[in-house]
C-alpha cells in the first residue's frame, strides 16, 4: 500500500538497532503496529526528534482501541483494513 501511494518502503534489519535505522534510512513517517513490543514513548520521541511522524495501525484492534493508544501517544493512527485513498491521505499529511 506504501507504494501504491507514491512512496517507497523501507525496512529495518532483524538485527537493526531502531535508532540506527532511522538515522540511516531517514523517513518521513513510520508506520508501527501498535502490538509492536517496542512500542513506548521512547520510540515515539526517538522518531518525533528525527523528524518523521509515527503512525499506528492495527490488523486486530478496534478502531476505538488504537484511536486511544495514538491519543496516548500523540500520534496519528488507522485500522486495517483501509481504503486506498484513505491511507494515502494520512501519508502525505
């Protein structure tokens, strides 16, 4: 879906230390599952200090359940599934 929107993917190692990952690979904004176990606020900041903006999403949750993790973390945040041009909004917010 990050390409059909226009944008290029990229992924961290298995091994990749997250900081070192984003320091690298420099994204304009990261999409985390919220049942990530890195998942915190340290993450959350690491990323808001690099620039990039921390998106949560879920496969399994509810709506209502990830809409209150992202208030929690002042994020943006979506549920699979998603329309196309719904998931490209938040993208290119």
């Amino acid at each position: 879906m990050v390409e059909v929107a226009g944008f290029e993917p990229k992924f961290a190692g298995g091994d990749e230390p997250v900081a070192d990952a984003i320091a690298e690979k420099r994204p304009q904004a990261v999409l985390i599952d919220c049942d990530h176990p890195d998942l915190d606020e340290g993450l959350v900041g690491l990323l808001r200090n690099s620039s990039a903006r921390p998106i949560l999403f879920s496969a399994f949750r509810k709506q209502g359940e990830v809409s209150t993790l992202a208030t929690r973390y002042g994020t943006e945040s979506f549920t699979l599934p998603v329309e196309s041009a719904t998931f490209t909004q938040i993208l290119r917010r």
